[in-house]
C-alpha cells in the first residue's frame, strides 16, 4: 500500500475509533443518569402525542418536583390501570389534602385522542414527577439499541478491529526507522529503506 494511502487509512481508523468510544462513553453516562434517576429515557411507541412527539421520538424526562408540573408540561407517569408509563400534555394539576398530586392528561393528537384520559394519575407525596425535557425525532431505536448488551458487544469488537487494524496500518518508513533506531543506525532525511 502507498506510503498515502497508508496514512489515509491510518487516520480514518483513529478518527472512527474516537467516534465509537464518544457514541459509547456517552451511552455509558446516559445509562449511568438513568441508574441514579437524574434522567429517564423513552421511546415513543404510539401516535397519540402526534404532531409534537412522533413514533420513534426518543424522550428524555428529569424528575422534578410535582408542585412546578402546569397544564401545558409534557409529563411522564404510570398508568394506574396498565401499569405502563404514558407521555401526555398535562391538562390539569390538583394537590390532595395528604399531600398527593392528582394529575389529568391527554395526547397532542387531535383525531385519536379527543378527550381527557380517563385516568387520574397520581405522585405520590414525596415522590418527584418525570417531565419531558428533550425529545429527539426518530431518536427511539438509538436509545434503545445503545442501551442493550448487543450494542455493547458491537461497539466493543468493532473497537478492537479498529485497533488492531491501526496497529497494521503503521507506515513501513516508520517501521525502518524504529529497527534502525534499535541498531543505533539512522535513515537520513529522503532516504527510504
């Protein structure tokens, strides 16, 4: 392989090497925030917060005091009835007498979701509610997929191929040079092996 192309190649696989260990440390802190419930991620599954969240749409909630969530916030809580988290407007707050939040929601989509649900969710008092801090269209699979142990083992042996492949890529003139350096020789400036 030319000296160039050798180099190219070279500094495509560092660079490629550093992309994959960002994507993988910041998918190892997002994991980390979500084990120490500074975050939690969601993916959107249904259409009923279409336009504003879109099937796919990745949801990132923060955990915040009940007492601060207003009609118009965008809230994560469980369903009573279900036992699943749903990801609706807040239509309306109400603090019981023990201290518990009362909450009434309802999805963005006008044509499946023309009424109020039909639950009442409720926090708990003491408890901190989820509310939705960022979403990513389309971020869904990428969080799902980066937070399972497959893509840790992709990102694990791909690293390493890359690595081992930089390690064959060094260039043949610095190869030389370290042997000669090793046998107290030198190779002058322009002069190859």
């Amino acid at each position: 392989m030319p000296h160039v192309l050798r180099r190219v190649a070279r500094h495509t696989l560092t660079a490629s090497l550093i992309a994959i260990l960002v994507i993988a440390g910041l998918s190892d802190g997002l994991f980390l925030a979500q084990q120490f419930n500074a975050i939690q991620i969601l993916s959107v599954d249904s259409g009923s917060m279409q336009p504003t969240l879109t099937i796919g749409s990745a949801v990132i909630d923060v955990p915040k005091d009940p007492a601060s969530i207003r009609p118009g916030d965008i809230a994560s809580l469980e369903d009573p009835v279900l036992h699943d988290t749903v990801t609706h407007r807040v239509v309306s707050v109400a603090r019981q007498a023990n201290g518990d939040f009362d909450f009434r929601l309802k999805g963005d989509n006008a044509k499946t979701n023309r009424s109020v649900d039909g639950e009442t969710y409720v926090t708990p008092a003491g408890q901190k509610t989820w509310k939705e801090e960022l979403a990513i269209p389309a971020g869904g699979f990428l969080v799902t997929f980066t937070h399972s142990l497959r893509f840790a083992l992709i990102a694990s042996g791909v690293a390493l191929a890359l690595v081992l492949a930089r390690r064959f890529t060094a260039p043949t003139e610095q190869k030389t040079r370290i042997n000669y350096a090793r046998k107290g020789l030198t190779l002058s400036e322009g002069e190859t092996a």
